[in-house]
C-alpha cells in the first residue's frame, strides 16, 4: 500500500532483522536519480525510542525520509520528535515534506501515503518462477 519494496527480499539477515528496516521506498526527487527511504512497521508497543532508532537508522542508511507504519496511535512526543527531524525541500518543486513521518495503519486503510515526491514503482523486480516439476502429486 506505501509502494515499499521489503527489505533485503523480506528474509532476515544475521542479525535476524534488527537492523531497523522493514522495508525501502524508491523514489526520484529529480525524476532522474533514484533515492531511499525508510519504512519500519511496528505492531505494538510502540514509543519515543522508535521514532528515535527509526531515525538514527536513516541517519546511517543516508536516507531522506523515514516511514513508521504502525497499529497504535502516535503520542505528541512521537510526533514532537518525528518533527524534530526536520523537513526535506525537492530543491525541483520548492516542495517541502517532512523526513520522518509516522502514519497508523488505520490512516493507511482511510488512503492515506507517505508524503515522498516521484515514488519510483519501476524498481519492482518480478517473482522468479517456482520449479514445480519435482512436485509430488496430492493423492
């Protein structure tokens, strides 16, 4: 629904996806050069100290923007800090969209997206085949 591609093909890695990333958007804030960002979905129990990783993990990935999906709603000093890390003008529209936004899945079922400019769908890699002819049969 945000147009997310999942992270390292949606299989955890050794750190057994501690890494703070969910999944990667793809954008172009040109239309030309592709840029990241990050998407992090949370269930439950969330608080302060994911909007605060959400946003050290975007520090270190270079990333623009940072996106946390989650189930509950945010309190003020989520959104107080989520503010904090400041907005990203689209230096081609004058456009300014804030870096790390939080929007709950209800949110998300009502239509709204995250606010990235040129969201790049082209990205997409399509699903290998399965090879079913070593398959048994059911009966």
């Amino acid at each position: 629904m945000v147009e997310a591609q999942p992270w390292k093909g949606g299989r955890k890695g050794a750190d057994g996806g501690i890494d703070g990333i969910d999944g990667i958007i793809y954008f172009k804030p040109d239309g030309k050069r592709t840029e990241r960002a990050i998407v992090e979905v949370k269930g439950g129990g969330i608080g302060v100290k994911d909007v605060g990783r959400l946003a050290q993990v975007m520090e270190r990935e270079r990333a623009p923007f940072g996106v946390l999906l989650t189930a509950q709603l945010p309190t003020r000093a989520m959104e107080r800090d989520a503010a904090a890390v400041g907005l990203w003008e689209n230096e081609h529209t004058g456009r300014k969209h804030p870096r790390l936004q939080i929007i709950t899945l209800a949110e998300l079922f009502a239509g709204k997206r995250p606010d990235i400019p040129w969201v790049d769908t082209s990205v997409a890699k399509s699903a290998k085949r399965e090879d079913t002819s070593k398959q048994g049969s059911l009966l």
